[in-house]
C-alpha cells in the first residue's frame, strides 16, 4: 500500500537535499555526486590500460571501492527518504543508481564485472537539475511523447526498409553470385544494409557494371531514407509543442519531474508535493 503522508523532520531536509537542487545544499550536493560520478568513470577506464593497471593496480581498487562505498550510502539514504520505495527502485534512475554499485560487489566473484560500472555515467543526466535546466526537462518530455506518437510511423518506415534491403539483398546475390563475394542471400542482406545506411565497410563489393548500377541506386536511396525517421518525429514535436514555466521539483509520491513552478499537487498522480 502505498505511503501518502508528508515527508517531515530529517526525512524532509535529506530528501531536498538528495532530490532537489533548489537549495544551495541541495544543489552543493549535485555537483559533489557528479564529481564523483566522474572520478569513478574514469577510475575505470584508467583500469583498462594494463600499464597503468600494472603500477597503480591497488590504487584504483581502493579508489573504486572508496566510490563504491559512497554510492551505496547515497541508494539507501535515497531508498529511506522516498515516499514510494517500489516506484522508485523499478524507476529508471532507480535502477541506474542499483546498477552503478552492483558490479564492484559482483567483481568479487566475477572477474573483470567492475567493467560495467561505467554504466554510472548514465546518472550524469542529472545534471539539468544541478544548473536548473527544467526547460531541459520540458524538453524531454516533449520528445518522449513525439516519439510515443510517432511509433506506428516509424514502426512501418523499418518494416519497408527491412524489406527493401531483403530485395536487393536478394537482387546483387542473383547478380554476383558467390564468385565475388555474396555467398548468400543473409551475406548479401548485410551488404545491402552497410551500403543503404551508407556505412560502406567495403569488406563485399560488386564487381559487375549491373551489381555497382544496383548499388549506386541503393546508396542514393539511403540519403532519402536516413532523412525520414527525423522528419516523422520533428512534426510530431512541432504538434506537441508547449510553452510551459517549469521546475526541478521531484514529486516524492511518483519521483517525476517537470511540473510547473506554481504547482501544489503532482500532475501525473495527484499527490502533494512537499
């Protein structure tokens, strides 16, 4: 059953501390957790050079550990604080924030799992709130529900494409044939998508003046059809356009963000905002 009351007393100054940046120590402690976040990325990209892992190995443990420790004090205090605890461990942040500190503990019984800790670049999103961006988050939303919109249009234009590069993927194996190259229609189908993305890896070319016409005509094509999701997703969002005042506020029933400044009661559930 969910919790409806208010956050009060310590709860109510940790939560506007972690989850707001209104305040000067809320906002103090975004920028020191993106620091953070940043240090720890590079602490593990640094690890992958074997040389710098050679000489400053035990450094970098310590180090991502000391970040690791960090993390995981900040999941709980964030989990203690929240109104709705299963909302937000299943949100995205949420979970963002579960998987930014699982690998270094999975690394102890998993060799090489601390890799994956790079996912913790993820929550350097954050940053819109930190400098006050809401128009950001305005933004978001915006694109969010353009692409929602726009799904079954999309979802059709793959379709076609998907069946156009089956076609002249079939096409230049007919006409090439195995001897250069296109041993079969998959092989072919793969080549047919490298050159209508315009990629052109060049790792199977035509060697027939019927196979390079076929494949002049394909990348022409691709650089009409690399234009077509962007303009079905433009239009939606011209449609979609609103002019809103909003904030960075976090509702502490849903933990969704953008609503606007004078706002009482959240607008996705309905619940005071503290």
């Amino acid at each position: 059953m969910e919790e409806k009351y208010r956050l009060t007393g310590l709860k109510l100054k940790i939560y506007e501390i972690i989850f707001e940046s209104d305040t000067r120590e809320g906002r103090l402690f975004d920028i020191l957790l993106l620091s953070s976040i940043v240090l720890s990325v590079v602490i593990v990209l640094l690890e992958s050079v074997q040389d710098i892992k050679l000489n400053w190995g035990n450094w970098l443990v310590g180090l991502e550990w000391f970040f690791t420790g960090i993390f995981t004090i900040e999941y709980l205090a964030r989990l203690w604080v929240v109104l709705n605890k299963r909302k937000y461990i299943f949100s995205f942040f949420g979970l963002v924030d579960l998987l930014s500190v699982l690998p270094t503990y999975l690394a102890i019984f998993f060799a090489g799992a601390q890799s994956l800790l790079v996912i913790r670049s993820l929550r350097l999103l954050r940053i819109f709130r930190i400098f006050k961006l809401a128009r950001f988050i305005g933004e978001s939303q915006n694109l969010t529900l353009a692409l929602k919109a726009s799904r079954f249009k999309i979802i059709v234009f793959l379709t076609t494409v998907m069946t156009a590069v089956i076609i002249f993927g079939t096409l230049i194996y007919l006409i090439e044939g195995p001897k250069h190259g296109f041993t079969s229609i998959p092989l072919s189908i793969y080549w047919a998508i490298v050159t209508m993305t315009t990629v052109g890896y060049g790792d199977i070319a035509p060697q027939t003046t019927l196979g390079q016409t076929l494949a002049s005509i394909i990348m022409i094509m691709g650089y009409g059809i690399i234009a077509v999701p962007t303009g079905i997703v433009s239009s939606e969002m011209i449609a979609l356009k609103r002019r809103e005042r909003l904030t960075t506020q976090v509702c502490p029933h849903c933990l969704k963000e953008g609503h606007d400044i004078d706002a009482v009661y959240c607008k996705y559930c309905g619940g005071e905002i503290n």
